[in-house]
C-alpha cells in the first residue's frame, strides 16, 4: 500500500509535465542568466550605445520566455515591435541628441546611487518573497497549440473596444510625438 | 515548469530596470530602464495567462506592447524637445519646478 503510494507519487512528480520540460528548463536558465546579465548592463555600462544593444538581448531573451509559455504570437509581436521599432527609436534618440558614443563618465548621478539600490533590493525582496510565498510548487499547465486562434478570438471578441480604443491611442501618440518633434 | 521560475526572473528585471530609472540621469536611458519594468510586466502576464489557461494574459501584454510603443515614441519626441531648448538631456537639471 504504502509503496504503491509511493510510486504513485512518484508517476505523478514525473509525468505532470515535469520530466519532459527538461530541455525547456534548461533553454530558460540558459536565457534567464543571458537577460539578468544583459539588464545588469543596461543600467550599469558607461557606453550609451552599448546599453541600447544590451537592451536587444533582454528584449529577444524575453522574447524567447513567451515562447517557453507557448505565447507564439506575442513572441512574434515582441521581436517585432521591440527589436525591430523600439531600439530603432532608441538609436535615433541617441543620435539626435548628440549623446557620447565613446564612454562616458557621466550618465549616472553618484549621489542616487544608494537611493536606487536600497529601492531595487526593498522592492526585490517584497516581490521575491511574496512570490515564492504564493506560488511555491505551481506548474504552469501548458495546454493545445491553439494559443493564436484563442488570441485572436480574444482581441477581436469581448475586447474589440479596448482594441480599438488602442489604435487611437497609436494615433494620438503619432501625432502628438510629429507636433511636439517638429521645427517652428 | 514552475510559474515561479518567470515570475521570480520577471521580479529582478522590474528591480533592475527600477534601479535604472533612479540612477540614471540621461533621458534616454531612463526610457530604456521604463522599457524592462515593462517588460517584467508583460512576462509575468503571459506566465499568469498561461498559468489559467487562458488566452487573456497574452492579449494584455499585446496592450502593454502597444502603450510601450506610444510611450517610447512621445518620451523621445519630448527628450528631443528638451536637447533642443537646453542643449543636455540631463534630466537632474530639469529643476525649474524646484522653489
């Protein structure tokens, strides 16, 4: 009885979903080191150029955790809109405003210094902590390959408004980003 | 996979990016530093999504996308007006409001 109990127990652990995501185990911490590095420079490197390329491979390792959540379709938006636009913007940003692209010593204000890490720890650690209090062994169930047709029934069913309303936003954003840029 | 596991990677990028907004004192940067917390964000919608199996997590992190977006293109537009009137996107020196 109790044996059977065990390898029962054991079956379970094993087969709900946990010994076949090996491989996606791995490829996520692979990708979860490469992002924490990567953002760790953004708001440390000198080079305001080389935060911007740091912000790519964060931009593309979180790309690639929506598609270990089987969010193919926001993965896709996510390389595109991000990757493709954003740090674009980014670039051009940089260069309109004549930003060193050597290094540079004064992109950070030493006097926040402490002030910035007593923030990110305290928030850190009310995250991390309600986090691991919350949601200590919950496995994400990853069901069918039907996540674009559910997204799209979503987008354009209970949430065409919304959808809409954020497509005048775009536009408001577009024109209001043309008149505030514009010389006169 | 456990949820934790993106939840808690998703927890040191909005630490890293909120790091970043109050270190940092070029305009630009701070953006890019708005752009993690955000993307902190969307990842844990997309975890929360999937954890509930269903499709409304991956249609508000498509939102957070789109807002970013706007977000990023006015926020450029308004640090360019400033290097433009100031000539330094030095935003500790954008202090008229200060008594």
């Amino acid at each position: 009885m109790i044996a059977s109990f065990g390898t029962r127990a054991a079956e379970a652990a094993c087969s709900a979903s946990d010994c076949p995501s090996v491989p996606a185990n791995i490829a996520f911490g692979i990708t979860a080191a490469i992002m924490i590095y990567a953002a760790f420079r953004v708001v440390t490197t000198k080079n305001i150029v080389h935060a911007a390329l740091f912000l790519v491979l964060v931009l593309s390792g979180v790309g690639v955790n929506f598609l270990l959540l089987q969010a193919e379709f926001v993965a896709v938006t996510q390389i595109l809109v991000y990757v493709g636009a954003i740090i674009v913007l980014f670039l051009f940003g940089i260069m309109l405003t004549r930003a060193p692209l050597g290094r540079s010593d004064d992109l950070d204000n030493p006097r926040n210094r402490p002030a910035g890490i007593a923030a990110a720890l305290i928030s850190l650690v009310v995250l991390a902590g309600s986090v691991i209090a919350t949601f200590s062994d919950t496995e994400v169930a990853l069901d069918g390959p039907n996540s674009v047709e559910a997204v799209s029934d979503s987008i354009f069913g209970p949430y065409l408004i919304p959808f809409e309303v954020l497509s005048v936003l775009l536009l408001a954003a577009l024109i209001g980003a043309i008149v505030l840029a514009r010389k006169d | 996979m456990l949820l934790n596991q993106f939840l808690l990677l998703s927890a040191v990028l909005f630490c890293i990016g909120i790091y970043g907004v109050v270190v940092r004192r070029n305009g630009v940067m701070v953006l890019m530093s708005i752009e993690l917390i955000l993307n902190a964000v969307n990842i844990n919608l997309v975890a929360f999504g999937a954890n509930t199996g269903t499709p409304m997590g991956q249609v508000f992190s498509l939102f957070v996308i789109a807002v970013a977006a706007a977000e990023v293109g006015v926020g450029l537009a308004i640090v360019l007006l400033i290097y433009r009137n100031r000539h330094s996107i030095d935003i500790d020196e954008l202090d008229e409001l200060k008594g």
